[in-house]
DNA sequence: CTCGGGATTGAG
DNA sequence: TCAATCCCGAGC
C-alpha cells in the first residue's frame, strides 16, 4: 500500500453548484477529519441531496431557522446536527447563498483511523468523531474538509431518499445516490423489501 | 413553558 | 415492531 501523502481540500466551488451535482460528484471523494493530531479518512459511497425551498424532506422547507441557517449561507460549510437524540448527521451546504441546500453524508468506506461501522449517517458520525461542533464551519479546511477521489470512478445509480416517507410526493424524489460497487452503502438495493403503509 | 416529532440505530 | 433520547420548532 502506498500511504496518502497528502489530502488536498477541495475548493468552495466544488461546493457552489447544483446539489444533485455536488452530490454525485462526492461519491469517491475522501472525507478527512484531522482534529488533535488524528487523521480519520473515509472514502464516500452513499449521499442525499436536499435543495431549494420546496423539498419537504428539507429541513430548509420552512423556511430559515436557528438550526437550518447555516443551508441558506454560503456554500461548503458543515451543517451537523442531533437526530433522534443521540446520533449527528453530516452534511455540506452546497448552491449559493440565500438558496438553501447541502448534501448529507449516508455512508464512508473506512481508510485510515475510523472506528466501528461507517455505513450510515449516525455510524459514519460516530467512527470519524463528528459531533456538533463541527457544525457551521468552514468544510474547504481543516478539521474537516473533503479530497477528490482516486482511481476508477465509481458506479452510480439514484434512489429515494431514506427515512423521509413523511415528506408526500418529496419522498419519491430520486435524490439518493450509492456507489453500487460498494460494500459499505447503508441500504444496499439488491432487494426491495415489501412495501408498507 | 409545554408538547410532538425526527435526514437513525439496534434489539426483540 | 419499537424504544432510546434530546434538541428544535411551533403554539399557547
């Protein structure tokens, strides 16, 4: 194995365009999280998009509020915040300013300092040492930035979003993207389990 | 201030 | 199928 010399940021503009765009284009990409002299790195399989003031599985669709206003600045800063009580969820604000938006991080490949599982938004949080205080920074630097993939690029396919079923016909939206490649997606979608409702 | 629910997970 | 667990946002 050749050891990564280097993570480089990637810059905001990666940041500052569509979200479904910044979405797919993360998939392969390595998250890095260099906090007290440890390096954490994951290599990003699975990603959702929520965009613009419509998206009722946005927290956005409300309207701006304490928690969500960090979507509705400008693009490549961390939006962490505390779901069901105990598990953070990762996103990056993506698109430009005043249009509320970012993607959330579903799934990473452990590479280097993870611990436990990562193959979900609260365990990826949870194996790289995300909390909330990483919550409105700045995503284009340290301690949390993002790295261009390498190698092969990887096979896409979009799905609906998962745990949204409350957001009517947003639900159906295929602003889910996995690499099928991967081993570490949360939900792979080999099997469609029975519908219920 | 009270109340209801959630971009999840793991157990039963 | 359901509980854990607590912050946030809405409403009184």
């Amino acid at each position: 194995m050749t050891p990564r010399s280097r993570y480089r940021p990637l810059a905001r503009d990666f940041f500052a365009r569509s979200t479904e765009s910044v979405a797919r284009d993360l998939l392969g990409a390595f998250l890095v999280v260099e906090d007290g002299g440890q390096r954490r790195v994951g290599r990003i399989v699975e990603t959702e998009a929520y965009d613009g003031f419509d998206d009722r599985a946005s927290h956005a669709s409300k309207g701006p509020t304490k928690r969500n206003q960090v979507m509705f600045g400008p693009a490549g800063h961390s939006y962490v915040y505390l779901i069901y009580g105990m598990y953070n969820c990762l996103n990056v604000v993506t698109a430009e300013p005043d249009y509320p938006a970012a993607v959330l991080i579903r799934a990473v490949e452990p590479v280097e300092g993870t611990q436990g599982e990562t193959n979900g938004p609260g365990r990826l949080t949870r194996g790289m040492g995300i909390d909330r205080r990483y919550n409105l920074l700045d995503a284009t630097a340290p301690p949390l930035y993002y790295s261009a993939g390498t190698g092969p690029a990887p096979q896409i396919i979009a799905t609906p979003r998962i745990g949204v079923d409350y957001a009517g016909e947003w639900a159906e939206a295929k602003r889910r993207f996995i690499d099928v490649n991967s081993e570490f997606v949360s939900r792979p979608p080999i099997k469609r389990s029975r519908k219920k409702k």
